[in-house]
C-alpha cells in the first residue's frame, strides 16, 4: 500500500502488471534488528495456471544494510 504503488490510478502492488514486490522489515526470526552488512534472499517463483506449471525459477538478491542515524538501503537493480 505505498505511495509509490498509487501511480495511475493503482492502489496497491497487487495491480502492477507483470512485477513482484517483497518486503522486508530488516529483523530477524528473533525480532531484533539485523546487524550492518551483506544478505542475500533467494525468491522461488512458481505460477500454475490450470494444474499446468508455466514458470518456475529462482532468483538470488545481495541486499546490503548500513546501521546508522539514517535507515536506507540500496538494492542496486
């Protein structure tokens, strides 16, 4: 529901046509924030259309985090 989703009319991520959006609020499974450095997220895709598989892949992100005064991050896409 960010305002970067609400360009032309849309409401959400859901409507945006042919692109996925994670998100991820930077803790772990221990609720504390993560620590400064390199992660990496692997998505596994699988979209079926009538029982019939017509994509299924992996993709892999290198998301870096730097701690500070200033929360930011920077996916490099």
């Amino acid at each position: 529901s960010d305002e970067i989703f609400k360009t032309d009319g849309g409401e959400n991520c859901i409507g945006t046509n042919g692109r996925l959006f994670f998100a991820w609020n930077m803790t772990s499974n221990k609720k504390r924030l993560v620590a400064t450095g390199a992660y990496i997220a692997r998505l596994d895709i699988r979209i079926k259309v009538n029982s019939k598989t017509i994509a299924d892949r992996s993709q892999d992100f290198i998301l870096g985090f730097r701690r500070g005064k200033v929360q930011a991050s920077d996916f490099g896409l």
